[in-house]
C-alpha cells in the first residue's frame, strides 16, 4: 500500500481525508470490525495533528465538516475542533447526542460528561 505524506497534502485535501476515514470508521463500527476502527483511529489522529501543526492550526477547516451527511463524520470534525472552536464544536456535539442516532449520539453523549467533568480538555 502507497503511504500517504499528510505534509505533502493542502489543508483541503486533508479536510477531504477526515471526511472519508470517518466514512470508513462508521462502516466498521456497524460491522464490528474493531481492529479496523482502531487503525482508522489513528490515522484519523494523524490528520488532526498534521492540521494542528499547520501555521495557525488549522483544525478550523474541519468546521465544514458539521453539515457532512454522516454523523460520525460530524460527530470527529466536532471532537477535533472542541480546542480551536469550542462553542461551535460543542453545539455539534450536543446536538448529535439529543439526535438518539447511536452509535454516535452515545459517543457524543460521554463526550459531553467527561468535558463537563474535566476528564477531558481540549488541546
């Protein structure tokens, strides 16, 4: 398999990457394909963090992201953005949390504990 160089891609492209590995993330949650999810996970993280990295990090343009037609695509543009757009990020959340669409609105649902509990802060 071609390895991708995330610091070869525009910020677009890498908008575009998020979007698709989350595609691929809902699919295997429904399948129960964990390892799979697992690895789509990290490199998830990996295009989160080459978008931090970027001059004046730019996790902002995973703010498209929140009219994605695929909630779990909506529901990681939100979790990755909480740090650089907290109210907007927040709202997202919130909103799939109340939309009872599981697996995402109960993901979405211990996201908004562990914020409000200070078990997680964004960075």
């Amino acid at each position: 398999m071609k390895k991708v160089i995330l610091e070869a891609m525009s910020t677009d492209e890498l908008v575009q990457r998020f979007a698709a590995i989350g595609v691929a993330q809902d699919r295997a949650l429904l399948g129960f394909r964990l390892k799979e999810f697992n690895r789509l996970f990290r490199k998830m993280a990996d295009v989160s963090q080459e978008l931090k990295r970027r001059d004046g990090d730019q996790r902002r343009a995973l703010l498209v992201l929140f009219s994605y037609p695929n909630m779990q695509v909506r529901l990681k543009a939100a979790k990755h953005t909480l740090a650089v757009a907290p109210f907007d990020a927040r709202r997202q959340i919130e909103e799939i949390a109340a939309s009872q669409c599981y697996p995402q609105a109960g993901e979405a649902g211990m996201s908004l504990d562990n914020l409000d509990n200070g078990i997680f802060t964004p960075t």
